[in-house]
C-alpha cells in the first residue's frame, strides 16, 4: 500500500559493527524503478549510539529530484552513505516508517481544499457587503450620470 512518509525510526543494536552515520531515503511507487523514478526524501545524520533514533521529514526542498509532502511511496530505498567506527560490518537492525495512506492524504489534501475554497468564499461575502455600504449622511452626493 502506497503512503505518505512523515518520519522513520532507525537503529543499529548490533554490538562489535559500526553504526551508520549518513543516511539517504528515497521513495518510488513502482519497483524495479529507474534511476529517475526514486524521489529523494531526505538524507539523515544518525549519532553514534545504539539507541532508536527517530528522524521527521521537512519537504520544503523544491527540486524536481525531491519528494514533496503529498508524495506517496510504495517502496523505500534506504543507502548507508557513511559509519561511525571502523568494524567490518553495518547492519541496521531496526527500521519502522510513520506516515499515512494514500486515502488518508487525499482526504487531509480535500479538507484543506474545503477549508480554502470556505474562506475564499467568507472574503467574497464580506467584501460585497462592504461594497454595498451606504455613504455616510454628511457626504455630498454623487454626480448625476450625463443624460
């Protein structure tokens, strides 16, 4: 089921490895996908300890290349770019992703078209009201329209 990913848990509780340092997600709604088809989520910078460590995504990067908050993903890639330590293996034990489904972001994405298209209207309404205000009584009146 394709969601939308908001935050994801990661952890190395292996002891004698390394734990991985610099992180890259990135997500994809087909697989095998092409190079091109992966949209980069976000690159994460773990600290060295071997507890969970829990990362929420920002997606104000405007990039072609980079996922955006209504972007959903079947499947994630997940690259270990760098370690802390120098032992041979650098296994990530633990790894749980929060998000919520497609229905649920379209159903957030519609209650905020309802709420804008709410307000759009409550602006009309007032400013045509305000239109309609009578002048004040002390105003001189308004010209004739040439006959």
């Amino acid at each position: 089921e394709e969601i939308g990913v908001a935050a994801l848990q990661l952890q190395n509780a292996e002891y004698f490895s390394s734990v991985p340092h610099r992180v890259a997600v990135a997500g994809s709604a087909v697989y095998p996908a092409a190079e091109r088809d992966w949209l980069a989520i976000g690159e994460l910078a773990l600290d060295n300890v071997r507890t969970r460590q829990h990362f929420v995504f920002n997606y104000d990067v405007r990039a072609p290349t980079h996922a955006r908050a209504d972007d959903s993903f079947k499947f994630l890639r997940v690259q270990l770019l760098s370690h802390h330590g120098d032992e041979h293996y650098c296994p990530l034990t633990y790894l749980r992703v929060y998000g919520a489904t497609l229905p649920q972001l379209m159903s957030k994405r519609l209650e905020l078209d309802v709420e804008e298209i709410a307000d759009m209207t409550n602006f009309i309404r007032t400013a045509s009201v305000d239109d309609d205000v009578a002048p004040p009584a002390d105003a001189p009146p308004a010209p004739l329209p040439p006959s």
